[in-house]
C-alpha cells in the first residue's frame, strides 16, 4: 500500500535505502487526526501500528558504527531495540508522540535514560512530566537522564534547555498554514542533519541547528505531506535561516 514513486523520490535525492525493510502482506503505519484552529495541538483519532507491530529491527551493519542517532517517533521499545545495536554514537537524539506516552510510558523513561537530547512538543511534555508549569515539566523530564530537552512549541517557536542555559527561538510567521503533520519531524531531521555536518557538540552548534530545523519545518507546514519539501532547495533553507537572523537579533 506504499506506492513505489514515494521511494524512488528518495532515490533520487540519494537517500540510502539499505535499511528498508517492505512487508508485501503488511499496511504501513496509519495515523489519523485533526488540528485546532490555530493548528498548535493535534488530536489524535486513531493510530494503527500495522507493520509496526510485531516489527523489528534490524541495523545494517555498515549504520552501527554510526556517530549521530536519531530515533524518530516510534515505539520506545523498538527505540531500545535501535539504540542497542548502534552501540557507538556519540549524540542520541530522541522524539515521541502522546500515543507512546499513554501506552508506554516507563518503556520511554527507559529511553531517555541512554539518550542525549529528548524532543517532544509542549501538550505531550506537560502530558508525560504531569507539571503544567515549563520549567518544572522541562527539570523532571531531565531527571530521567537526557541532558538536553527540545520543546516544541507549534507557532510560539521551539526553546532547548540544556543543564545550564536556556535558549528560546521564535517560529517563522506565516500567513498561510496547509498542513503542520510532519514539522516536528522536518524540525528533528534539520537539527540532527546540522549538527552530524558539523561534528561538534557545542553550544553554538545545537542552537544553530535548532534554527535550522524550524527554518525547515516552517517550510514543510506550507504543503500536504512531503509536497513543499521535495521540492525545496538549499538556497531557500539558507535565505530562510537569515531571516531568522534578522527576527531574533537586536
């Protein structure tokens, strides 16, 4: 049920696909929702783990010696499983959704115990930390074992929390909204992209990938699915990042 135009639309980019795994008999992970007006919360309707649930996965051997990890929005449990055998990454990022949250839970807290840097949306932290204050939600999610905590705030930007600073980022303004499924993804593959082509974990480093990412989000939200991103390009992801220059400095 997953049309093979998606996959070759991968191909071309140069997107390696040694880790695809097509089950001929299976349907493809299916999430249903719908959004609030000012499109900040989703409400989910119904998700069906189909291939998902009895899958497991299998690392190529040529990823496990890879530096930077990101374990996108899947089962914690199946995150474990991907962070065991990737056994030498220097920086672990990890997201979530509320669906993992209400189902498992303590598999999550497992998680963020061997992650370096935990993203999550600002509904779903104060869901999982059971503190409706930021801060506070932000310092007991940390005491679970991520240094780093990413929030995502829907069009109030993005705020990282690190042990000892704190670093706030606007959202892009934008007239016009299509679909926001899949910006918090976009924001993770930005960050993480950005910060594996510099080979730095710094300060400076993760603060600039926070602004890349949400340059990339913010274009990802202007079509239906993959529709703006496939078609974007490099120069106007960094003519976007300017302008986030220009918002945020005085």
């Amino acid at each position: 049920d997953f049309p093979g135009s998606h996959l070759e639309l991968l191909k071309e980019r140069n997107i390696d696909l040694k880790g695809l795994i097509i089950k001929e008999k299976g349907k493809t992970f299916r999430w249903q929702g719908y959004y609030e007006d000012d499109f900040n919360e989703a409400h989910t309707v119904s998700t069906e783990l189909n291939v998902f649930e009895n899958f497991k996965p299998e690392i190529p051997q040529e990823y496990r010696d890879c530096d930077y990890l990101f374990l996108a929005n899947i089962d914690p449990d199946l995150q474990r499983e991907v962070l065991h055998q990737v056994k030498k990454a220097k920086f672990i990022v990890c997201d979530t959704m509320n669906y993992w949250i209400t189902q498992k839970p303590e598999s999550l807290k497992k998680v963020l115990a061997e992650v370096d840097a935990f993203m999550i949306n600002e509904s779903e932290l104060r869901q999982f930390s059971g503190e409706s204050n930021l801060l506070k939600a932000v310092k007991k999610v940390m005491g679970l074992g991520s240094d780093i905590v990413v929030v995502k705030r829907g069009d109030s930007g993005a705020a990282m929390f690190t042990g000892n600073s704190i670093f706030s980022l606007s959202a892009y303004p934008l007239e016009i909204i299509v679909d926001p499924t899949g910006a918090g993804d976009s924001f993770g593959g930005g960050f993480i992209g950005y910060v594996c082509r510099q080979d730095r974990i710094e300060e400076k480093v993760l603060r600039k990938a926070m602004v890349y990412g949400s340059a990339i989000a913010s274009f990802n939200v202007g079509g239906f699915g993959t529709e703006r991103l496939k078609d974007l390009k490099f120069e106007e992801i960094e003519k976007r990042y300017q302008e986030f220059k220009e918002l945020t400095g005085f």
